[in-house]
C-alpha cells in the first residue's frame, strides 16, 4: 500500500522504502513512550503515518501532486510525526555536543550511559582516587554537555 502511494505521487522504491522505515520508527518510540493507544489496524495507523511523511517531503521538494493533497484522513498523526523530528533534531545536537565535549568527559559519559560501568570501575579506568571523585567528575561533565547542548539547540 505504502509503495503504491509513493510510486504513484512521484517517488522511487527507495522513497518508499526509507518512508516505511521512518514509519516503523515513529510507531517504535510512540509505543516506547507509553502513551500509544491504537484504535484502528495497524496497517491503517501506519499508512497514515506514511502518507503524513511522503507529503511533506513532497512539499519540502515541492513536487506536491494534487492527487495526494486529495486523499482522504485516515489517522490524526501529526503529533507523533512532530514529536519523532523533534527527537530527530534533539539527537543531532545531542551528537554534536558530544563531539565537541572533549577527553575525558567523552569517554566518561560513555562508560557510564552506553557501557554501563559502575562508578567504581570508571574511577580505577580514568584514575580517579576513588568512586566520589568520579561521580563529581561525571557531574561536572555532564554540567558543561548539559551547556553544549542548550548553546547548540539555539
């Protein structure tokens, strides 16, 4: 259905392929985040979604077809879709804020978000005296990606 809809509104198998994909994760954080509540199928929610997607790139290209414009609503999801850019938008910073965030609060903030260190073990890897040093150098790196990110986000 999905690739009917783009193929036939001037998009590529590519298009509709990366639009599901896009699709699968805005359904993936909406249930994620708890707050999902479907009252129609699946496939429904996820056309719309689609859909939503498809025309506003479409508009971004300017290449809108009135036959799209025309077609009826069938789920309200502009919300999730802003809600998923927003998160789109916020992760970019996030990465770039990281990238600017400089040794050894990088490697830090790793340790303990992504690789799950406990603080003892981040004190004896980065030399740290003990674990309360480390917490307090965890929070002062956290204080200044916390200052990257809000200068970023401007």
């Amino acid at each position: 259905m999905v690739q009917s809809l783009i193929l036939n509104n001037n998009g590529s198998p590519d298009d509709a392929r990366d639009i599901f994909q896009e699709a699968m994760i805005v359904l993936f954080e909406k249930v994620k985040s708890g707050s999902f509540e479907l009252n129609c199928l699946i496939k429904t929610y996820l056309y719309s979604v689609c859909r939503r997607l498809w025309l506003k790139r479409l508009s971004q290209q300017q290449r809108i077809s009135p036959e799209v414009e025309k077609l009826e609503e069938t789920v309200p999801v502009e919300e999730d879709l802003e809600l998923h850019e927003q998160k789109d938008l916020d992760f970019q910073v996030m990465e770039r804020s990281m990238k600017n965030l400089g040794e050894p609060c990088k490697s830090l903030l790793e340790a303990y978000y992504l690789q799950k260190k406990s603080m003892v073990e981040i004190a004896g890897s980065f030399g740290y005296t003990n674990a309360d040093n480390a917490k307090n150098q965890k929070y002062k790196c956290l204080m200044r990606l916390k200052k990257l990110f809000s200068q970023y986000k401007k």
